[in-house]
C-alpha cells in the first residue's frame, strides 16, 4: 500500500516546562503547530522505515492505531519529525545491537501515544535501548517503555547533551548499566511519568543523572540499581517535586558490578546524591530492606535541600530514613518509623546538617541514635523528636560532635532522648 498524505493538520500534545533555576513551571498542554504534511503508515515496518526516510520535513507520521510496527533496523531522523499512534515499535529478533530510535544532532521529534518495547542497544556503547537521543530534541507524550536494555547508558532513553521531554509515559522492566530507564547527560524535563521495576547494575535504577533533570508528579516503585535504587544524580542537578519513591531497592549482589563501583558501599536505596539535588513535596516511603549501607531513604554526597516531604519505613544498615555525608538542609519534613541494624534511624550525619520545623518520629536503631546519630555538625531548629528508640543510647539524639538545638522539644524516646559521647556537648536547648 501506498503512503498516504492526508489534509489533517493537527496532532497530539505539546508539554510546556520552564525551568528556573532549581524550580520548574507548572505544565501546560499546547496543539503542536500544523505539520507540512500529516502521512499515514500502514502496519508494516518497512513502511514505516520509508515513511521515516522519506518524509518531508516537519510532517507528521500517522501510525496505524494498535499496530506493532517491527523492523528490520533502528529509526534515524535527523529533522522535525512527528510519530503519532497509539501504536507499538520494536526490533525483530535478529537486529540485535540496535536502538530502535536514534535522534541526530538537530533533530526534532514528538512521539505521542508510541510504545517501545524489546529494543537492545548491546556492545561496548550501547546507549539507549529504545531511544537514543544525540543532541536533538526528543518530546514524548503518553506510551510506554518496556523490556528496553542496554548495555551502558540508559536502557530505555540515553539524552546525551540534547532536550528530552517526557510526560505521562510508562517505563517498565527496563534495564541499564547506568540508568535503567533513562540516562541523562542533557537536559530533562519529565511529568506525570511511571517507573515501575527498572534495573540498572550500577547507579540509577530509573534514572542516572549528569545533566539538569526535573521531575514532577512522578512515580517511582520497585525499582533496582547497587546505589540509588530509584535515582542518582552524579555530577548534574537533579530536582524532584511531588513525587512517590516507593519499595525500591540497592542490589547487594556483587559479582556484576564494575570493580570501581562494587568498592563502594551501597547507598541510597530510594535516592542517591553526590551533586545538588532539591526535593519538594515528595514521600520517600518503604525502600530499602535492611541491607542497604548507607541511607534506606536518601543518601546524599552533595549539596541537597529537602522540604515538605516525608521519609518512612526506609530501612538500612546506617541512616533509615536519611544519611548525610556532606551538606544537608531540612524544612517541615517528617522522618517517622525508619529503622537500622545499626545506627541512625531516622538519621546519620557525618557533615553538616541543618534542621528547620521538623518532625523525628518514631525510628528505631539496632544499635545508638534512635532518631538522629551525629558524627560531625547538626543545627536544629524548632523540631520535634518523639517515641524513638536506640537498642544502646540516644533514643532521640546520639551525639559525638557538636549538637545545637533550638525550640526543639524530645520526648517519649528511648533508653533516653539525648546521649553525648566522646566529650561531645550537644543536647543543649
């Protein structure tokens, strides 16, 4: 069958998204500008490969509703290309080491209701498995990703110094070295998006960042990676504003993992930091098992601000709720029913911590620091400590460095609320 140009001249959705500094805009839908030419694909990969090729700049590929599109090869547009379903791409079986979308350099291309599933970007660099965007412009709207893998970055989308724009999509039982869902080396905007069960054998179960990321209204639930189960910001800067960070884990398997990586305890079972990371509004609720070293919750290596959110039911060996090695600043968040096998329910801190309009309740340690264990500087403000408990000693606080609290009430914690070691003469209010 022929391809057919058709008159239509509308299509999907367009996601506005400023980011201002750490902050974002609130979303807004926009019709896309009308295409030079709207082209409908019948349900054939081949088709759809010519279509690509032969499009006219600006058009709009019409793809064949519920159609799964297999192809021989991997899509590449390097132009203003739309793809608009509902509708499903894949490889087949023998195209092997291939990414089922590359994006070139200048390109601009919108998916709007477009699954990718089975695509497999293998070898020594293989980076996204389903999309693999090289200094273009990517805009996805709705569709999922599913059973994408690649071998180093991103095993769904690697958006290496290009725009990527995601909302409302799906990523499920994706897999990376790096970023099982998405790896980030540009700049990424994702709203209303589901990362559901993604792993990755080093750093970033869903996402892996090294760019400036901004996720809102997000989900992140059961996914995997040996630090920072849900995601890690490396070097970039990574904001996350009114998300769930739900049951995800750190893989403690080693036998997988780069050297440089496994030397490392793991960190992080719900997020993992070591830039400037900025969460708002979000729950960070039930990650980690146990077995997690260094913060069930959050670890942070970096600058992070945290505000208005809630840590509870994480688990980890140090640091349940939160382990801070550097610079951490808290606002009106509530640390509740985290626990350790050793230190630190609700929170270890070995740098320097600030606490404002806070509520510690609740934690349990195995050994000292039922609410906070302090190794180096915690300033506390106008907080609340309440029904914590240390199997040792400072039920509320344990404190081996400077402690200064102010307007902050302990109580109900056991064996004590406050407990100095070490000369130390904190617990003073």
């Amino acid at each position: 069958m022929p391809v057919q140009f058709r008159k239509k001249a509308t299509h999907g959705i367009a996601i506005v998204i400023a980011a201002t500094g750490l902050g974002v805009a609130s979303a807004s839908a926009a019709p896309i500008p009308a295409p030079i030419a709207m082209i409908g694909v019948p349900c054939s990969g081949p088709a759809l490969s010519k279509a690509v090729r032969t499009a006219p700049p600006s058009s709009v590929l019409a793809l064949a509703p519920r159609c799964t599109y297999v192809l021989a090869s991997g899509l590449a547009i390097g132009d203003a290309l739309g793809l608009q379903g509902p509708a499903t791409l894949t490889l087949r079986g023998s195209a092997a080491n291939q990414t089922i979308l590359t994006v070139k350099a200048g390109g601009n291309v919108t998916t709007d209701d477009v699954s990718f599933t089975g695509g497999n970007a293998s070898g020594s660099a293989g980076h996204g498995g389903a999309i693999s965007n090289n200094g273009g412009t990517v805009q996805v709207n709705f569709g999922s990703f599913s059973h994408n893998n690649a071998s180093a970055y991103g095993g769904a989308i690697y958006n290496a110094d290009g725009v990527l724009n995601v909302f409302r999509a799906t990523f499920l039982d994706n897999s990376a070295q790096q970023g099982g869902a998405i790896e980030n080396f540009g700049t990424a905007s994702i709203v209303g998006a589901s990362f559901i069960s993604n792993t990755a054998v080093g750093y970033g179960g869903a996402i892996e960042n090294d760019g400036v990321a901004v996720v809102r209204s997000s989900t992140f639930h059961r996914n995997t990676a040996y630090s920072g189960g849900a995601a890690y910001n490396e070097k970039g800067t990574l904001t996350i504003l009114g998300s769930s960070v739900t049951d995800n884990q750190t893989a403690s398997d080693k036998a997988t993992v780069p050297r440089e990586i496994a030397d490392e305890p793991t960190s992080g079972a719900g997020l993992a930091n070591r830039a400037r990371m900025r969460l708002k509004g979000d729950g960070l609720d039930d990650n980690g098992n146990g077995t997690t070293s260094k913060g069930g919750g959050l670890y942070n290596y970096g600058t992070t601000t945290v505000t208005d959110t809630t840590l509870s039911g994480n688990k980890a060996v140090a640091g349940g709720g939160f382990y801070n090695e550097t610079r951490a600043r808290l606002v009106a968040d509530t640390i509740q029913a985290n626990s350790t096998t050793h230190d630190g329910g609700g929170i270890y801190n070995f740098g320097w911590l600030t606490m404002l309009k806070s509520k510690v309740d609740g934690n349990h340690a195995g050994l000292d620091g039922g609410g906070l264990l302090n190794g180096a500087v915690a300033k506390i403000w106008s907080s609340e400590f309440y029904h914590n408990v240390a199997g040792i000693g400072g039920g509320a606080i344990h404190d081996y460095y400077i402690v200064r609290l102010h307007d902050t009430v302990l109580r109900y914690n056991r064996p004590d609320n406050c407990e100095s070691r070490l000369g130390a003469k904190g617990c003073v209010n």
